[in-house]
C-alpha cells in the first residue's frame, strides 16, 4: 500500500524539501499552498505520485476542498505535515496592526487545528486506522526574537495544539508530533547570515544548517510504526544563539 502525505506549505523551503523527501520514500502527496505556480514546481521537483491544492489553511472551506480531494485521490491518508507558516512586520508591539496579528493568527494556528481536525476526520475512519500528524513548530517559542509577538505566540499555541492533538488521537493510533527548527537555509532564512536581530538590541549573523537536515528529521519521525512517536524534535545549527544568552 503507497504512504500518502498532506504537506502544507509546500510551494518553497521546508515544504518543498520534505515533500521532496517524502516521495523519494514513495509517498503519494497532496501539496498544499497559496501559489499554484509554486506548487506546480514542487510536484515537478518530487515527481512521482502528486496532487497540487493551491489552498488558504486559514480558510475553513479551502482545507475542506483539499481533504477531500485528498480522501478522492488517494482514498486514505497516512501523514500530515503541517508547515503552512508566516510572520508580521518586524515592528514594535504597541504599534502592529490587528490586521497583521490576525493573518499570522490565521495561517499559523488556526490553520494547524482546521488541517489536524480535517485529518482525524480522515484517519479515525480508515482502515488501517490511524496516522501520524507533524506539526512545524519553532524555537522562537521558547527564546522569541524582538519584535516577533504574532510569531512567538502562535508557535506557543501550535505546541499546546500538538500536546492536546498527541493525547486526543491516542484512541484512534493517531500519533502527533513537532519539530523546531533553528534557521534552516531557505529563501526566507536566509538574511540571518547577514544579521539577526538579537535580545540585547545588536543585529548579528547567526549560522544556518542546511534544509536537507530537516527533511531528514521529519521522514525519520514519519517512518516510525505508530506505537511510537517522537514527541517533540529539536533540530538547529550548532552554535545558534539559542542555548545559554547568546
């Protein structure tokens, strides 16, 4: 039976690097994302078995369309990645616009808990029962970075979400984990070797470890048999500042 996969996100960066790495296991994919075009070129670069569903996570009747597109497709499924993230303007808290909280609140969180819900409805159904659900969280909620409330905040709740998500697909052999991920070398990770904004005010470069790493990371927490499960991963460049002040 081909493993099939939900991989939010998946139009550049660590989606399409773990969509990548996901089908040179051989699994079937369902690529989700707001730009077709970008989606488009993941299918391309991963080949095999794949489903593009240019989809807002934020909107409740997009990730419906997309799971069941996924459920018409492929009948059943076996992995959600959850990856689908952004972040706001860079600016003071007192002065970030309710429309900008809102868009990181939406795409962030709320999308994680509507892709999770769609999935149990999917996987509590199927036969095998069951699945595994990898939620990309981010060390930024433990060690923020100045002026990053929205992103900080929602990351925290994303790691509450895959607690209650963890305890509540017990019944039903749904595993759910997360991996946080200290600079990964993508297009939008890329200005921390110029400079980071740091906890005492300085801008510094910091290290960034190759994306392929975490691609690595999430197909091994994929390729555990469901009575295991990696709680929660932690995978970044060495000598980030990030354990200790940096």
């Amino acid at each position: 039976m081909t493993p099939t996969a939900v991989v939010t996100g998946a139009g550049s960066g660590i989606g399409r690097a773990v969509a990548c790495a996901l089908a040179r296991e051989g699994y079937a994919l369902a690529l989700a994302g707001r730009r077709r075009e970008a989606l488009e070129a993941t299918a391309a670069e991963a080949g095999g078995d794949c489903l593009v569903v240019p989809t807002d996570v934020g909107e409740p009747a997009a990730v419906a369309a997309l799971f069941e597109a996924v459920a018409r497709r492929f009948g059943r499924l076996d992995l959600l990645f959850n990856n689908a993230g952004r972040g706001a303007p860079a600016v003071p808290l007192e002065e970030l616009s309710f429309a900008d909280w809102r868009a990181v609140v939406d795409t962030n969180l709320t999308g994680v808990f509507l892709c999770t819900q769609a999935a149990f409805g999917i996987m509590k159904r199927q036969t095998p029962r069951g699945g595994r659900i990898i939620n990309n969280g981010s060390i930024s909620a433990h060690v923020p970075r100045p002026h990053s409330a929205p992103y900080t905040a929602t990351k925290h709740a994303v790691t509450g979400l895959t607690r209650s998500s963890s305890l509540d697909g017990r019944r039903y052999d749904i595993a759910c984990g997360q991996i946080d991920i200290g600079n990964a070398a993508t297009e939008l990770a890329a200005r921390m070797a110029h400079g980071a904004p740091q906890a005492d005010g300085s801008v510094a470069p910091e290290p960034l470890i190759d994306v392929g790493i975490v691609a690595r990371a999430v197909v091994y927490m994929a390729s555990l048999p469901l009575d295991a499960n990696v709680q929660f991963m932690t995978v970044m460049a060495t000598k980030m500042p990030y354990v200790g002040r940096g």
